[in-house]
C-alpha cells in the first residue's frame, strides 16, 4: 500500500463531493487507481477518456505511482 | 506569458505590453461567453482550472508557437470563475514581423491550449440543467455530447 | 463598415461596437508601423488612398467575407497621412460564433485589402530617401523592388 | 478628341507634380491615355502594372473612355 493525495476538479470534484483526499490503496499506475475510485465513487468518465498528472506534470496512464505523490485526474479539457 | 485569471481580463492593458516598434503585425483572439451552444440558450459559464499545470503546459504551447513561427512576442490569459455572457474567456495575442506567421501561431496557440490546457468549461443553461462541457456520458444532457468549438 | 481614416485609429472603441452576446470568437489584425522593412531603418510612413474606391472596394472584401464564412460582424479601417512608428495603419475585427471562421475571415479581409484595395505606402529611412512600396522600378531604392507584406 | 478629368494618387502625383488636371485627348482607353501621358510626363511604371479607374469604379485597360469622364491611375497598391 502507498499513500497517495488525490485532487479533483470540474465533473469529478462534483461526482466526489470534494476537491481533495489523502488515501492508500493497492493501486501502482494511474489507470488502476481511476478504476478503484471509479467503483467507488461511481465517477460516469471511463479511464480512457482521463488522463493522469502526478506532482503537476502530465503522466502516462501506466506510470508507476510513489509513495507520497499527488495525482489528478484530468477530465477531457474544455477552455476558450 | 500564459496565465489564469480570476478577474476580468482587460485586453487593453495587456496588448499594451506587447507594443514594440519591431512587430508590424499582431493578431488578437478573443474567446466570448456566448448566449447559446448547440442550440441551447445559455445563461452563463463557469470555468475551472488546474492552476499549476494549466500554467506550465499553456507556457509549453507558447514556447511551441515561438519556435515554429517567426514571432516578436506571444502573450494568453484564460478566466476562471462564474463568467457572464459577453465576458471575455481567453485572450491570446501574437505580434510578429509579418502577418501570415501572427495568424498561423494565434490559430495554433488556441488550438493547442483547448485541446490541452486543464481548464474545464460548465454550462448553465436555460432550462436549469448544467453541463461541463466534453464530459457527457450516458444519463447527462443530450446536447453535450458532441466536442463543441469556441 | 470599411472606413478610411486621417486621425489616429482607437481600437478600443471600435472593438466594443463589435459586442454581441451571439458571438462566441473575436480576431482582430492590427498592423503596425514598424522600425524596419527588408532590413532598412524606418523612420515613418505615409498612406495616401484614393478614398472612394477604396472604401468601394474594402467594402466589397468585407461582404466577400460574409458570403464565404459564417460571421456574426465585421469591420475594418485603414489610416491614411503620415504615421510614426508603432503606430496602427490598419485594424481589421471579425466575430464569429466559432473561431475557424474568424480567423479564416479576418486574413481573407487583410490579404484581398492590401492586394487590391487603392491605398499607397511611402517609406521614409533613416538615410533620407524614401520610397513607394511596390511602385520601384530602375533608379529607385533597390531595398524596394520585392513586393513586402506587413 | 474628348475632355477628361485625370486624377493622381501617390508615386503618379508626385511625378506629374499635381492631383488632378483637365485634359483633351484623342486616346480612347486607357492604356493608351496612360501611354500618352507616361510620354509626357516620365512616369516610372510601365502600363501593365497600373490599373484604372474611371468614375470611381474600375474598368478594364481596354474599357472605352466617354467624354466627361473622370479618370485614376492605380499604381501597385500597398496598404496594411
């Protein structure tokens, strides 16, 4: 188990109910942790369609995640 | 310079940073809150932000334009918060020596930056419903579903 | 609305009459008067136009504008007398409810504006001479004999 | 011969060294006034890089010129 800080914003911070957590979890890439708290928190984005940044910087989805890192999942963007 | 902005932008003053006696073209685009999408009357927007990497890969996208086209100066400020109709989204402006590379790299500036800056878009509509835009799936509403254009 | 101008050309102004809720993108070209051409210090410009003509013709561009792309407004003003450096000789602002159309809009309007319509540049350098751009012919500032764009 | 009135714009007026003049002439085009005129008076640009215009409207090199008329030579534009 790692422990991770996990940020949301826009259709997923709603679908959470808030905007940040500390958690551990089993999960090791990005992909299989959205998966986890998808189930959870019934997120409706399938984790294709979100991407992944850990400590502020864009990641793969089967980037290997630490103990200690911050991850946000990124919705498909929509500026302008 | 790519930033977000909690407050109004004010186009003037920040085109006025760009003035420079070398540039003998600059393009401007403006992104405007718009009273309809698709169809649906809409009554305002809200914008979200991942500050810190909306910054970082807005600044990649600039730097991009810079190295691809012949520029003097590159400069784009996105709102975040709850934005009226008419309020001014995003702002970006180039200057450059001549117009056909100010053209090329505002176009690719905004282009970039909406398909890849961490900013997300929430329509309230008419009706009561909201959406946030692109990120329909089954069960939201119907009108959201197809990636929409500025 | 293509005009001609012999007073200093206030972008602002212009820019709030294009405000309209219906519009979701706004491109706007400014060209500027800049401190060197092909390499040769600038020191000032004059523009003269054969006024109804040009506004005949900058007209006509503009409506050519409309029936090619879908716009919500247009407007364009070119500046004639003789201008210092860095400031504004041309303003061209198109709105439209997306952006691919108001950029494709706005370089059709200054690319068919400086190709056809009758206005005329004269340079003056820093060595004295001068020179009507594009009207070079043998004797004149060699500098000056490759057509220029802004 | 016909009566023309012939006006001047930038590399042109400066070298006929006036804006606008009255004139007879027995050319009915206006190549072949330009020519005229290009004889007279030294301008630079050859005929086919000058447009006309006649009542404020442009016509063809060919285009026939009516008594009355009010014409403009159009050097190679250059705004923006």
């Amino acid at each position: 188990m790692i422990h991770l800080a996990v940020q949301y914003f826009a259709i997923l911070r709603e679908q959470r109910g808030l905007s940040e957590e500390k958690l551990a979890t089993a999960a090791t890439t990005p992909t299989a942790l959205y998966d986890e708290l998808r189930a959870r928190h019934g997120f409706t984005l399938p984790a294709d369609r979100v991407r992944a940044a850990v400590n502020d910087e864009f990641v793969a989805a089967d980037a290997p995640l630490r103990d200690g890192d911050r991850i946000v999942f990124i919705p498909p963007v929509a500026g302008g | 310079m790519f930033r977000i902005s909690t407050e109004l932008i004010d186009p003037v003053a920040l085109q006025r940073e760009l003035a420079d006696v070398q540039a003998g073209a600059c393009v401007a685009f403006e992104g405007w809150v718009r009273n309809r999408n698709d169809g649906h009357p809409v009554l305002s927007l809200e914008y979200e932000a991942y500050a810190p990497l909306a910054v970082k890969e807005g600044t990649r996208i600039l730097n991009e334009a810079r190295g691809k086209f012949a520029l003097v100066a590159v400069a784009a400020v996105h709102r975040v918060g709850h934005l009226k109709l008419g309020e001014l989204a995003v702002w970006v402006s180039v200057t450059a020596e001549h117009r056909g590379a100010a053209f090329d790299a505002c176009r690719y500036i905004i282009d970039e930056a909406k398909a890849r800056v961490p900013i997300w878009k929430k329509e309230h509509y008419a009706d009561g419903a909201t959406v946030w835009i692109n990120c329909a799936s089954r069960g939201d509403h119907a009108g959201a579903q197809a990636p929409r254009q500025v």
